[in-house]
C-alpha cells in the first residue's frame, strides 16, 4: 500500500471494513415431527447476509444446555428424553454476533407404559399395575371405554364404582404437564366378578331333593352354577340360567351344603353364597324294646344318613304331654329308673334340622319286680287275709293271687290291682291253705311271694273203740302192744291226712 499525504492506495483484493446493521429476527420457529426421542426444528432465514445460525438447546429443569451450529433452515434433534421438556432457541448470527432468538418450548412424548394388567378384580373395582417407562413423565391417565377418566401419579390405581359382571377396556397412557403431549395407548379389557346373588333360600324337602330359589344379583351375568355337597364330596353341579331349580338326586335324611354362583362369559366367577339344609329324614323301622325291672332299651333302623333321633318315653295312662324326651346320634338309647311292672310307650323319630321323619312307636312292660314278706293279717273259720309287701319304684301295678289246698284239691286264682292284701273266702275249716302273690307285667309273673296259714277248726270229736284177739295169752292187755296200736293208728291219719288240715289223736285211757 502506497500513502502520500491523504492519498492512500490499496489492493484491491482486500477486504474493506464495513457498517453492520443489526435487524431483528422473525423466524417464526416450529417444533415438528416429535417422537419420544427426536424431533425436527424450522424456522425462516434471518436478515441481511447471515453466516449461520446457532442452536441453543436447554433440557428440563436441569438447565443442561446444548449448543449446535447450522447453515441451514432446519435441524434434527435426537438422543432426546422422552417426556421431556425442552427450551429451543434460534440465533441468527450476523457479523459474529447473535440476532435476537427465537423460541419455543415442547415436550418428547413419553413412552408407553408398560406391563399393564389387572391384580384383586371385585364386582365393582379393579386394580390396575403397570411398570414406568424409561423416560420422564407427570402423570398417567386412565380411559375407561364408558367414557370415564382417571389420572394418576403413582403406577397403579384402583378404578371404582364399576358395574358387577360388565365388561371393561382400560386404556392407560403417559402424560407431560402441559397435557399437550401423550404415549402410545396400553390397553387391557376384562370382566368385573358377577354380584353375589341374594335371599338364597330352600323349601320343598323331600326325601331325594330339594326347591333352591334366590335373587339375582345386580349388574349382568350369563348363568348360575348350583353346587350340592354332601359327604364332603361334590356330588350335583348344574349349570341354570333362572332364580331357581330343583336339585335332585340326593340321599335320603343328608346335611346337603348349597351354594349358588353367577358367571359370566363362562369363565368368570363371583363370589359363591352358600346355604346348609337337610334332605327329609327316612322313616324309623325295626324298632325293638327290651326291658328289665328298671330300665328299657330301644334300638331301630334308619334309612339314609340321619344322624339325629329324638326319643319320647311315655309312661303308660300318663298325660300325653308327659313324656321323657331324649335326643341321640346313634341308633339306640337306655333309659334307667324305671317303675317296675309297668308299661311304657316310646316314640323314635329321625330329624335334621327343622325336618322330622315317620316315627315309630312301640309299647313294652318293664319286667315284673316280686312282692315281699307275705304274710296273715286275720283268718277265721271260712276266711284268710293276706298282706303283702309291693316291690320298690312301682306305680299302678297288677297282683296275681291264688290260694289252694291240695287236701281238698281246691285253688282259687285272681288278679287285684293296686292292692298289698286280699281276702279269700269260702274256705274250709281248720284247713292249710298255701298262698303266693307274683306282680304281673303283660304276660310275664315275678317269682312269688309265699306263705301258708290254716282256717280256724271247727272241731269235733270222734271216738274210735279197737277190739283185740290174739292166740297169745294176754297179750292185748299188754301196755306195750296197746302203744304200739295207737302208733300205728296215729300213722295212719298223719298218712291220710298229713298237715293239710287240723287233727288230733289222743288216746284215752279205759277207765
């Protein structure tokens, strides 16, 4: 370069310096084409000659700042968060210098939940798990396909006031603040549990079935399954679509366990309602009595599975409300303490709960207790009364009496009731007579009570003259041979007539 005074020469190749406007810059910037981790910018070219632009990129509240450089009028972002918000800002610079920015503010769309699925379904609930995506968030929000919305901070939520029985699309997706920006959709459908039914009730018992009615529960379902236990053992299933039904086909006199539940879409089960009844007990048969002087025995036999018998021991000519009344889970039964001699009714019936079967009823005696101490109060010449002891623990009792003479050959039998003595009459003087008393029961006798007694003589005297020959000189006349005739003489009556009736044989001296 050549300077003479204020002269100066230059290369003309070289740069002049020159003034640099700065004008303000109107981008008009666009965020577009956002996915979870990449999105495009654009924006319009700035004023005058621009030798570039700067890209300013701030990521969340972390300030974490990302500074690119393009000639061009657009730029890819990438290696984003997703669910993040991110500040851009454009620099148009000019003569080194930045422009005023342009800028704006967008989210990446989070990523979609995932492992979405359903945990402790009820029938008007469920709860809804699933597992945070990688990437940030706010919050969730949970779509249900009637129209109903729901967000949720945490991973999980518990979706209420739901129709038992209905069938539900739960659609859960990731959300940023602005609500501007939302995840692909994670989508799971499911039925609620079916309602529990209600008024479970049975009648109609017979002896092989049973009439189950109930009310349907609310919300929907497509049919009832009906289970009938017994023997702990699951014997009837049937598949209704009524309240009701006739469960058939059990035995007879059971405990049948019942339990009604509704479905849907035959799969889904709701919570079973159960209920306890019998099946009608079958009639008692084969029942027998045996009896001693104080106690009685039942035993019988039931058809089917009852495992209850009520008992009913009634003494005989007693009001019929005045029984003994015992229950058993066997097939027999003692009762002790009884009236001895006395008749008896009992009455065996079969129940299960509130349901009774034909009873049966027999009659027995107690065995017969003897009277004791028999004994003579009076007699006289055609007379005897006898007394009498009564067995222990007896109430209306029957005696057998009798009498009898075997000299004469007479007995006289009778049957008294509620009497401990008894007269006979008609008998002959001076007379033994032997008397028993045996208590009866039906038709059996107690051993006897015994004793004998004579009626008062009525005496008379007989005298009886002997003549006596023999070849032998005064033998007759002998002391010793008139003793040994009245001996012989006094065996004679003693073989005749024995003790059997009053006699005497005295010999008298010849005066």
């Amino acid at each position: 370069m050549l300077s003479f005074g204020p002269w100066v020469e230059r290369v003309c190749s070289e740069l002049l310096s020159s003034i640099c406007y700065e004008d303000r810059f109107f981008g008009e910037l666009n965020v577009t084409q956002k996915t979870s981790n990449s999105s495009i910018l654009t924006w319009r070219s700035g004023p005058g000659n621009i030798t570039h632009y700067r890209v300013e990129v701030t990521e969340g509240d972390n300030m974490l700042e990302r500074n690119f450089t393009t000639e061009d009028l657009t730029f890819g972002l990438d290696s984003l968060t997703p669910g993040t918000r991110y500040s851009v800002q454009v620099f148009a610079v000019k003569c080194t210098r930045d422009l005023n920015p342009q800028e704006d503010t967008f989210y990446t769309t989070p990523n979609k939940v995932e492992d979405l699925e359903f945990t402790n379904v009820t029938e008007t609930s469920v709860f809804l798990n699933w597992t945070k995506p990688a990437g940030n968030l706010d919050f969730y929000l949970i779509k249900i396909k009637d129209g109903k919305q729901i967000s949720s901070k945490t991973e999980g939520k518990d979706v209420r006031d739901l129709i038992p029985g209905n069938f539900y699309t739960f659609t859960v997706l990731s959300g940023v603040g602005d609500n501007s920006t939302w995840s692909e959709e994670s989508i799971v459908s499911r039925y609620t549990k079916p309602g529990r039914v209600s008024d479970l009730r049975v009648s109609r018992n017979t002896h092989h079935s049973l009439q189950l009615n109930w009310k349907k529960p609310v919300g929907n379902f497509s049919f009832f399954w009906v289970v009938a236990t017994f023997d702990n053992k699951q014997k009837v299933r049937q598949k209704v679509t009524v309240t009701e039904v006739n469960v058939t086909g059990l035995p007879i006199g059971s405990k049948i366990t019942l339990s009604v539940t509704a479905l849907v879409n035959d799969n889904i089960e709701g919570d079973s309602v159960t209920i306890e009844n019998y099946t009608a007990p079958g009639p008692i048969t084969d029942l027998k009595l045996n009896t001693t002087d104080v106690l009685l025995c039942a035993s019988w036999k039931n058809e089917g599975n009852s495992s209850s018998f009520n008992v009913k021991l009634r003494l005989d000519r007693e009001k019929m409300d005045k029984f003994e009344e015992k229950e058993t889970n066997v097939s027999e039964i003692t009762f002790t303490g009884l009236k001895t001699a006395a008749k008896y009714e009992v009455t065996v019936y079969a129940f299960n709960g509130h349901l009774t079967g034909q009873p049966s009823n027999q009659s027995k005696f107690t065995k017969p207790s003897p009277p004791t101490n028999a004994r003579v109060s009076n007699q006289d010449k055609s007379s005897i009364t006898f007394n009498w002891d009564p067995p222990a623990n007896v109430g209306t009792i029957t005696y057998a009496v009798g009498i009898s003479s075997s000299f004469w050959g007479h007995t006289v039998s009778e049957r008294i009731e509620d009497k401990i003595s008894h007269t006979f009459t008609g008998l002959k003087s001076g007379t033994k007579y032997d008397f028993q008393v045996q208590t009866v029961a039906d038709k059996d006798l107690s051993a006897a009570a015994t004793v004998s007694h004579y009626t008062d003589a009525d005496k008379r005297e007989i005298s009886l003259s002997m003549m006596c020959s023999s070849a032998e000189s005064l033998l007759c006349d002998r002391n010793t041979t008139r003793e040994s005739v009245f001996l012989q003489l006094k065996a004679h009556f003693n073989e005749v007539l024995g003790e059997n009736i009053f006699w005497k044989l005295e010999n008298l001296e010849p005066k």
